[in-house]
C-alpha cells in the first residue's frame, strides 16, 4: 500500500482546470517531488491534500484511506504536516513558540482536560517540549530559539518554517518550494536536512520545488506538471531528459 494515493483528481477554479485528471502515488520513506512551470497545478495539489479545496473529481487516500470525508484542521493528525510557499508563521511570537503553538493546534485532548491540567496535560507537555527541542536542535536553530521571528532574516524564516511543520512529527511531510530565495549554500543545507528528513527521522516527503538540481539530489522519483495535467513521471534523470518536460519549460 502507498502512503498517499492521488487517484485521478480533478479541480477547476472557473474556467481554469487548475488539476486536470492527476495520479500519482508516494512510497513510504521516499522523496517525491512535484516539478512544472508556475500555474502547473502543484500548490493546489498540496492545497487539495490539506482539504483547503474539495476536489470535483478523483480521490486521495492516505494509508489506504479517503481523506475526502476529513476537514482541513483534522489532516495534521493524520500525519500530514505542510510548509506553505509564503510562510506563514506567527510574526510577533519567537521560534520556539512557534514551534510550540504548531503543535499544540493539533494536539489531541480537549479544553477541559487542559485546564485542569492533569498529570496527563503535564505528561504531553514534555512530549511537545522535547519533539520541539529535538527540531531546534536538528535545524540548528538554538541561536534563534527565544527571537522573535519579524525580525529574522529571511532564510531563517524558512527554515522555521519548515520546524514547524516538522514539529508535528508528521509521517508525510509536504515542503512548498524548501528553497525559493534561498542562496545557494542555504539550499544546501535544505538538501541535507530532507535527506536527514527520510534518512534518520523516517519520514516520507512530497515537495514542491523549482531547483532542479535540489530536486535531483534528493528527490527518488519526480512527476512534471503543466497546466495541470502531468508530462512525466520517473527518476530525476528520466522526467529532465523527457522531451515533453523540455518542450513545457521551454515554452514558458
Ligand atoms: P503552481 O503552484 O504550480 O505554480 P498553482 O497550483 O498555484 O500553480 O496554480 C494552478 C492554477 O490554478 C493557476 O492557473 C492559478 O492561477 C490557479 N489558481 C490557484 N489557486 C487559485 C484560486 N484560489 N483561485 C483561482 N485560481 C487559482
Ligand atoms: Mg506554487
């Protein structure tokens, strides 16, 4: 059984056929990457994931199950983590709080329980405390843990950004565009925490990405969009040599 199965999906906004009849499946413990020209479709199929938009036909299943009957705020606790293309952090809160509220927006447990705080709350506090400290420390973000993060600079935003995500502890982790605006050596090190990511942490990743050369350093298998339909899926290697891959980038 694949982690994620996207099973002939289809969404339209108006007239634009934003996912035109897409399928593809992602392997656990692989890194899979969606690539394309701006418009192809990808975000919206990150978007049609994180049941932002219903859509109008096909399936997605995840662990073998239809995540259709799920809302929004119910597919983190399924295991399903995201990053978002403009981050979207809380500005006026530090990195660690961040984190923190990342996973606490998805905990399980009700208001009541909280509030009384019971042995148990305590217990799953130190749960989030050190899943959150694991991140810090894996991202290298103990210089920044206590800064607010409007007043950080860009490429560690980035990667708070993705910390908070992973601070879920998803087991699919869905990356938008990891290394848009990033330097080069900021990339780098984006390439080697995905690999860490599937490598050591365990977890399956679905990125967005426009870095060809990050796709093929770490990516398993690559499908291309344009205009929401799909060119090619295959190795990094296969998808770049494909002429229908070449003739869409071309054409833009
Ligand atoms: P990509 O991420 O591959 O650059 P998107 O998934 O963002 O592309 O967009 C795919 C197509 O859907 C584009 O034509 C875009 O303009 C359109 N689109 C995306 N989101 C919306 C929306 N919320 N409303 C209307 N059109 C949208
Ligand atoms: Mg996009």
């Amino acid at each position: 059984m694949s982690l994620l199965e996207i099973d002939n999906v289809t969404l339209r906004f108006g007239g634009v056929v934003a996912v035109n009849q897409v399928s593809f499946s992602v392997e656990e413990g692989e890194v899979f990457a969606l690539v394309g020209p701006n418009g192809a479709g990808k975000s919206t199929i990150f978007n049609l994931i994180s049941r932002f938009y219903d859509p109008a036909e096909g399936d997605i299943r995840f662990e073998g199950k239809s995540i259709l009957s799920r809302q929004s705020h119910e597919i983190a606790g399924l295991g399903i983590a995201r990053t978002f293309q403009n981050i979207e952090l809380f500005e006026h809160a530090t990195v660690l709080q961040n984190l923190l509220v990342g996973r606490h927006r998805h905990r399980q447990g009700n208001f009541m329980t909280e509030l009384l705080f019971t042995p148990f709350v305590r217990g799953e506090e130190r749960r989030h405390r050190s899943a959150v400290e694991h991140v810090i420390e894996f991202l290298d973000l103990q210089p920044y843990r206590e800064k607010m993060i409007a007043g950080l600079p860009y490429g560690v935003r980035k990667v708070v950004e993705m910390g908070r995500a992973l601070a879920i502890e998803p087991k699919l982790l869905l990356l938008d565009e990891p290394a848009s605006g990033l330097s080069v050596e900021e990339t780098q090190d984006v390439a080697f925490w995905i690999e860490d990511i599937k490598k050591q942490m365990g977890i399956t990743v679905l990125m967005v990405e426009h870095d060809m050369h990050l796709v093929s350093s770490v990516s398993d298998r690559v499908l291309a969009l344009a205009d929401g339909k799909t060119l090619a899926l295959g190795t990094p290697q296969e998808v770049q040599n494909d002429p229908k891959v070449i003739e869409a980038y071309i054409g833009t």
